[in-house]
C-alpha cells in the first residue's frame, strides 16, 4: 500500500510538471511534497487583513479564494484571485498575501516554486 501511494504521488507530481512546462505558470508547481507556508503561520496572515470600509457598509460577507505563486524563496511572486468578493476584500488579500514571507515548498528536500489556494473569510461581527 505504501509503494502504491509513494508511486501515485511521484505520478502526479511528474503530470503536475508536465503540465506546468508549457510556460503558462513558469515552471510552479500545484503540489509539492512539502507545501509552503507563512512563515509566522495562517493565523498572523488572516490578522493582518483589514475589512474594507466600502464592504462594511455593504454588509458583504464571505470567502474570497486566491491563488499565490510562491518561489523557492518564500516570496509571493503573484496572485490571482480564482473567486472574489468585491467592495475592496480582493485588492485587500492580494496586498496581504503579496507582503507576506513564506516557508518555501520542497520536492526532496529541494524548495520548488508552488501555486496554493488559500481562502480568507470576511465576516462582519
């Protein structure tokens, strides 16, 4: 069973390349062994988003996803919104996320350049 999990991996982690080769995301990957991560963890990110006053006096709530392309240093190098809120929690995330330093995915014990999904909720309390 472990052979076949190390072996599904390895599969996708080549498909993942493969697909990643054809200049369309520079070589990141969407998996990777060790996934990167903020280096003062999740919970300092989210902290350091402030609810936009336009969205507060539209009583919008809810998740916006983003997609951060993280080098093999740890620096975001892009983001892209996948799904949005609007009333400025877009432009609020991609100025959080492209400040923040994270701990570089790896492949072998090799920092890789990884693209990751990370959701930020917006609630008003």
């Amino acid at each position: 069973m472990k052979f076949l999990t190390l072996f599904l991996i390895l599969l996708s982690t080549s498909f993942i390349q493969a697909q990643s080769s054809d200049g369309s995301d520079d070589g990141y990957l969407a998996f990777a062994e060790v996934m990167p991560e903020p280096l003062n963890g999740m919970a300092d990110l989210v902290k350091q988003i402030k609810y936009p006053e336009i969205a507060k006096k539209a009583g919008l709530e809810g998740k916006v996803f983003a997609m951060a392309y993280i080098d093999e240093k740890g620096n975001v190098t892009d983001v892209k919104i996948i799904k949005g809120l609007g009333g400025g929690c877009d432009e609020e995330v991609i100025s959080v996320l492209k400040k923040a330093k994270f701990k570089p995915g790896q492949n072998k014990g090799v920092n890789v350049k990884v693209k990751t999904s990370i959701p930020f909720q917006f609630r008003l309390k």
